[in-house]
C-alpha cells in the first residue's frame, strides 16, 4: 500500500476500537479514551459516533470547548443522529448554555420519545427542572 492511499477499516474494526475507548472512558482514563476516539475520527471521519463519544470524553474530562466542537462535527456528520444530540445538550448544560440545551433535549425527546437516547434526555431534562445545572458550588 502506498503512502498516499488511505486506510479504511471496517465496521468490525471500527466496533473494537469504540469499545476500546469506551473501556478506558469507563474506568475513567480519558487521556486513553480520547486518543482513541481521535484515532476513530482519523479514521472514519465520516462517522458521527466517534465524533460523539470523543466529545463526551472530553466533557467527562472536563474539556467543555473540545468536547463541544467534537459535538457540532457529529452532528454536521448526521443532523439527524439523537446519539449525538443528547450528549451535545448534556455538554451544553455543563457550559450553562441552559436554554440552548433544553432545546436540544425537546429535540431528542420529540424525535425518541422511548429509546435510550429520549430517555436519557428525559433525565436531563428531569435534573435541569430541579436545578441541577443551576446550582453553585
């Protein structure tokens, strides 16, 4: 293979690597986590799901500014994708962009009313009505 040609994994490959960054996201190893979704995002830019768990990576490491451009490339990938939504409003609550945020939770809620993705913004939804997102420390 030439230096010029790209390299294209599959989808088998793609999974490993997301599972990878999300084992290393779960023990609360972001560093990892990020160059691994950064790979993904290297790799297959053209998906939206390493996009989003790059960005909620980068929030869990309290990297608000990254996580959010990760966020906004997802969903300029897929506009559509409630994955990458709920997880830019659950960002745009730790910035204090509130109202911004509920917009985007009414979005995912309207648009996956009983899927994991509406759930989750329901939650959210639920924590910003008794101020969670509100109080100081």
């Amino acid at each position: 293979m030439g230096i010029d040609q790209k390299v294209r994994p599959n989808a088998e490959q793609v999974r490993f690597l997301l599972e990878a960054g999300q084992y290393f996201a779960s023990r609360s190893r972001m560093a990892e986590a990020c160059d691994i979704f950064q790979g993904v995002t290297t790799l297959a830019p053209e998906r939206s799901i390493g996009w989003t768990l790059l960005g909620d990576a980068f929030m869990n490491w309290d990297k608000f500014d990254e996580s959010m451009k990760a966020h906004e490339k997802a969903l300029s990938i897929d506009p559509e994708s409630t994955f990458a939504r709920v997880y830019y409003a659950q960002t745009l609550l730790f910035k204090k962009q509130k109202d911004k945020a509920v917009a985007e939770l009414r979005k995912v809620m309207e648009k996956d009313p009983n899927g994991s993705d509406g759930t989750l913004a329901k939650q959210l939804m639920k924590a910003v009505e008794q101020g969670v997102f509100t109080k100081t420390k």
